[in-house]
C-alpha cells in the first residue's frame, strides 16, 4: 500500500473509532475489526496468523494508538454476521451499496482497486456482454459480480461459495464459468495455489473503493 494510502486507512480507522462510540476509548476496550480471511493481499492468513496489506497497517497504527484494535478474521459472511450481532465492532474492506447504507455507517474509501473478470479456460467469452445466462462464480454475501452484471443487463446463474480460494478452484476444475473481483486479488490466488485453467478476460469493468464500516447505532456496551 502507498504512502497516501496509508494515510488514507488510518483516517478511516480513526473515524472508525469514533463511529464505534467513547465507551472502547475510555475502558480502553480493544475495538474487533473485522476482514475476509481469504482476501489476498489485503487480508489472509499465513502459517495460522493474520496477514495482508490492511492487517499490517492496523497493527502499525496499534504501535502509535492508546486505543488497541483486534483483528478478526472470518469467512465474509461470517464477517458481516459477527457485525450486524456485535460480536465484532467494525468491519474492513467493504463495498458500499445503498441497501447496506440503511443498516451501517461508512467511512470515506481508504483503497481503490480495478475490478476484471476472470474466466476458465473453457469459457467461450471474448467480453463482459459474452457472459450472458454463463455460470458465475461468487462468494456468499459479496455485491460486486451481480451489481457489474446488473448494470450491463445481464443474467447469469450463481454459484456460491465461502472463499474466493474456491470460487477460482470452481474455474479451475471448469464447475463456473466466470467470477469479478479486484485484479490483485485473482492474480494472487491463481499464483498462491497454481491454477492454470484461470485467465483475466479484458479490460476492468469497474473500480472497487473499500471502506470500513459501523451498524448504524448499535455499539459495543459493557
């Protein structure tokens, strides 16, 4: 991550920390964010600890704060469930959408990434709108392939699946056709696990811009 974007992410996190309420600052209660377990390079998890671009600007930011954050990380749909039942204070690396701004507070986008998509071999698809009535690879609980394709009138059948670790072994055994996620992130996969039936198809089809976010007045008490 860039030097601007760092900074960027720790005044998301600071407003974070002020969404999240006075209580955690004044106990000095550690504040639980929560990421994706299987976002690579932002958030992962590497010989059974926490890693990734977004975890380590947390725990630098831990060095500097008098206000500790716990990293939590989980399935994304555990991630959002953990949140809207408070197990978990916050959340990292979300997508704004306007049916989840009714239920939580955003911060302003820390990232941005281009998102592309990404096609098994088999998949006879030269663009976005070859995609039609295609197979989609997706994990449960994340907007971003279905909002694309919406745009674009498009349909697809969806397939959903806990991690995108096995929405690309889905491509790569053939199983879907097609998935959209950020650039880096398919690329790290498809390098991490050695998938050769997994190709980038065109140019980006549109930009990621991750936030954290709060649910709209329901913070941690004791």
């Amino acid at each position: 991550m860039c030097r601007i974007g760092r900074k960027i992410f720790f005044c998301a996190i600071v407003i974070m920390i002020v969404s999240v309420g006075v209580l955690a600052q004044q106990t000095q209660m550690p504040i639980r964010l929560g990421f994706d377990i299987d976002y690579p390079p932002f958030s992962f998890v590497d010989k059974a600890a926490p890693v990734g671009f977004d975890v380590d600007v947390v725990r630098e930011l831990n060095q500097y704060s008098q206000q500790k954050i716990e990293i939590v990380l989980d399935t994304w749909s555990i991630v959002q469930a953990d949140l809207n039942t408070g197990k978990i204070d916050a959340v990292g690396g979300i997508l704004y959408t306007e049916e989840r701004a009714k239920i939580y507070d955003f911060t302003i986008p820390y990232n941005y990434e281009p998102a592309v998509v990404f096609i098994s071999k088999k998949t006879m698809a030269n663009s976005i709108q070859d995609l039609q009535n295609k197979k989609l690879a997706d994990i449960k609980g994340d907007p971003l392939a279905e909002n694309i394709l919406r745009n674009n009138g498009l349909l697809a059948v969806v397939d959903s699946d806990p991690t995108y670790t096995e929405v690309f072994f889905s491509l790569e055994k053939g199983k879907n056709d097609f998935t959209i996620v950020p650039y880096s992130l398919g690329m790290e996969i498809i390098k991490k696990n050695g998938y050769n039936n997994v190709i980038s198809m065109g140019p980006n089809v549109a930009t990621c811009q991750y936030r954290m976010a709060v649910k709209k007045r329901e913070y941690r008490s004791c």
